[in-house]
C-alpha cells in the first residue's frame, strides 16, 4: 500500500508539470493566431490607402477608344480637303483651270503639314510668356520633347490624348484654313506666289489667331469667347483673306462680260459631300473625347447642314423660279461652315436655326452683297466661309443659352456673350484683313501676283503646271 500511494504521488508530480507545459505551448500559438487576424484586418486598409496614393501620383493614361476616334477623326478631315475641298472648288472653275485649283489645294496641304511640324504647333499652342496673349513660343521647334508616351489635355480633368494625335489633328485645321483662300483666287493667281502667301500667312495669321482663341494664356480664350471647331480660327480667317485678295488680284479677264459657268458641277457635288463627310471629323473630334459632347456635335452637324441646305435652295427656288443643285451644294457648305463653332455648345433645335438662317444669309453673301462691293471673289470664300462663319460665331452666343438647349457656360448672360462673340469676330476680321493686305502687297510689288494676259487667257493648267486636265 505504501509503495501504490508513492507511486501515485510521483505520477502526480510528474503530470503536473506536463500539463504546465502543455498549457504554456498553447500561448504562443493564440498570440500568433491574435496577431495573424489583426494583420489581415489591418492589410485591405493599407492596400487601399497604398492604391488611392499610386493614382494621385500616376501620370493619366490615353484611353484607347478617345485614341481611336481622334484618329479617325483626323484622317476625315484630311478627307475634307484632298480630295474635298480640291473637287468642290475644281469643279466650279472652267475646264482649263481645273487642274490649277487641284494642284494648289494639294501643294498647300503639303506646304503647311511641314511648317506647322517645323514650328507651327509650337508657336499655336506653346506658352508665350509675355507674348501668351497673341503667340507661342519654339520650346517644341521640330517637335522637340513630343515623344509616343506624350500627352495632350482634353476637355475633362485627368483624360488625356496621345499629343502626337493631337499635333495631327491640329496640323488638318491648319492646312484647310489656307487651302480655303485658294477659291478667292483662282483662276489668275500665280502659284508661286500663291505658295509664298500661303507660308506667310499661316505665320502671320492663323497661328496668332489660333493661339489667342484654343490656348490657355490666349487673349480671346481667357476672355471667355467661344469657337468650338473653327469659326473664328477656320473660316472668318480665311474669308477675309480671300477677300482681300481677290479685292488686290483684281477681276478676272471678262468678269462680268463673258460667261465663266461651273464646268463640272457633278465633281462640286462630289466635293461638297466629301465635305459633309469630313466634317464630323471636324466638329465631333474637336470634342477631343468620345463622349456624349462628341455625339451632340455629331448630331449637330447633320441637322444644321441639313437645314441650311434647304433654306437656300427654297430661296433660291423663290427667287429665281428653280432650285439647283449648286445652290443645294452651296447651302450645305454655309450650315457646316455656321455649325462650326456651335457644334458642342447648341442643341439640336438651335443647330436647326442657325443653319436655316446660315442659309438665306449666305445667299445675299454670294449674290447681293457681292454685287453691291463689286468684287469677284472667284469660288465665294468670303459670301460663304467669310458670311457663314460671322453668323455662326455670333450666333453661338445666342444658341448656347440653356433655355434655347444649349450646354451653358459660367456666368451667362446672352448679351454680355454675344458681345464676347463680337469682339472675337472683330478682332479677327481686322487681324485677318491687315495682315493679309499687307502680304498681298509685299507679293505683288516682289515676284508678282497675277499670271499674264496671254497666261490667264490660255488657262492656269498648261500655263502654270504644262499639263490638261481632260486631254480631248
């Protein structure tokens, strides 16, 4: 029995510390568990802090549909002039400039598609410094710094565009402008100096203008005036000078006395629907984004087009007792132009108006206003890129208004916009006007303006270029 309770006692003794030691081996164990689950409580908050941290500091990334969509809208506005603008002004002149009007429209998308890379963007949207209010500066000269990952601003903070989408995009509106004056002209100017004008004022003219109405720091920019895809910048530019050349050039040989008709009026009606097809590469795409504000100038240039293509036709119809189609063409050509600047900023029903009222406007443009100032502005730039765009840049600070179904702008008041919109128009038209009459003069007193006599008589294709447009 004495040796049975020892044996007891020693297990106990040596029990007792085993279960000592067993519950000591658990305590680190829960501690670990403890710990484990405070971690992962603790890790989606730092992840999540980590995340929100990484996309302030993260450069924005293009989005690859507003990637496409600038793109394609870029090669439609190519599409607006070769062949476009090249078919709607050829097909107006006779038979034996045909060719001429071709060559110059081409030779100018070349011309300015060089200068606006070698200096041109620079000098449009770079910062000026104390010169910001009217021009750039050449901190991107040859594009300097503009590489594959470089990015452009659009309209909503934080989205961006590849910039070399947007020195292209930007490089059509520049060569278009300066094709456009070629309808002023044709007929009788000389190409070379056509070619040297053509450097000249996209220097003088259209990058200032440019620069003061799309760059920040720009005088009419920071004024608050609207241009949603050219108005001012395109066609009151070009317009003017197209005036003022043909006022400089003189009529042509028989202007008045001879009949000059259209000799081709199925290659105008080609070209005026290229145009119309270009052109929502120019409107839409000035959205800069494939968004809602990119299908409301969609949308806008069908219905404003189309409105003012009637206006014109059924007064013309009143008028002179038929409608035709070059009158059809013409008023189609005046809505896109009115359209224009309005694009992104009217409703549909505004976009209506204007362009029916765009229409009947640029009907006087080409027939009594021309014939009062007796000019002969050969392809009506002025009557309908000059009047068009004056309508349509005036007329977005009325449209815009949100109770006429407009998008609205800070601190509106229709009068107090309009009066923006004027001074925009004016500043334009005289910047436009001088600097152009001054170029024309500094041409024509050097190597000259005008072809010959014998030349203009002959036609500018064999005279100019040595080749026929239609051997028969």
């Amino acid at each position: 029995m004495k040796k049975l309770l020892t044996s007891l006692g020693l297990m106990c003794v040596l029990l007792a510390p085993g279960m000592t030691f067993a519950q000591d081996a658990t305590t680190p164990t829960e501690a670990a568990v403890v710990e484990t689950m405070a971690i992962e409580e603790t890790a989606p908050v730092a992840v999540e802090v980590a995340a929100v941290a990484a996309t302030e500091t993260a450069a924005p990334v293009p989005d690859k549909g507003d990637t496409t969509w600038m793109m394609v809208s870029t090669l439609l506005v190519i599409l607006m002039i070769i062949p476009g603008v090249a078919l709607f002004y050829g097909g107006l002149v006779r038979a034996k400039n045909m060719l001429s009007v071709l060559t110059q429209v081409m030779a100018i998308f070349c011309l300015i598609s060089i200068l606006w890379a070698v200096y041109g963007y620079s000098l449009a949207f770079g910062d000026g410094g104390g010169l910001n209010w009217a021009i750039g500066d050449l901190s991107k000269l040859f594009l300097a710094g503009i590489t594959p990952d470089s990015t452009a601003a659009t309209f909503t903070d934080g989205v961006v565009i590849p910039e070399l989408v947007f020195v292209a995009f930007q490089l059509t509106f520049a060569a278009i402008t300066v094709a456009l004056i070629v309808g002023g002209l044709a007929e009788r100017v000389k190409f070379s100096a056509l070619m040297v004008f053509g450097a000249l004022w996209f220097t003088f003219s259209y990058l200032p203008i440019t620069h003061m109405v799309w760059a920040t720091g720009g005088y009419l920019f920071e004024h608050g005036a609207l241009d949603f895809a050219g108005g001012t910048v395109v066609h009151i530019n070009a317009g003017i000078a197209a005036l003022v050349g043909a006022i400089v050039l003189g009529k042509r040989i028989g202007y008045g006395r001879d009949a000059m008709p259209p000799h081709n009026l199925p290659m105008t009606m080609i070209g005026a629907s290229l145009l119309w097809v270009g052109w929502f590469g120019f409107n839409a795409g000035s959205n800069l984004e494939a968004t809602g504000g990119a299908a409301l100038a969609f949308i806008n240039t069908i219905l404003a087009t189309a409105a003012a293509g009637l206006s014109w036709m059924f007064a013309e119809w009143m008028l002179r007792g038929k409608p035709s189609m070059l009158g059809l063409a013409s008023g189609v050509v005046a809505g896109l132009v009115a359209v224009t600047p309005a694009a992104g900023l009217v409703g549909p029903m505004g976009a209506i108006v204007l362009g029916a009222i765009a229409g009947v406007v640029c009907l006087w443009g080409v027939t009594g206003l021309k014939k009062a100032l007796g000019y002969d502005d050969s392809l009506d730039v002025f009557g309908i890129h000059g009047i068009g765009g004056i309508v349509g840049a005036i007329g977005t600070g009325i449209f815009v208004s949100p109770a006429l179904g407009g998008v609205g702008v800070d601190g509106y008041t229709m009068a107090g916009q309009v009066m923006t919109q004027a001074t925009g128009v004016l500043i334009t038209i005289v910047w436009s006007g001088v600097v152009s009459l001054v170029l024309f003069k500094l041409i024509d007193m050097t190597i000259g303006l005008r072809v010959s006599e014998e030349q203009e008589r002959e036609g500018l294709d064999t005279a100019s270029h040595g080749e026929r447009a239609y051997n028969v």
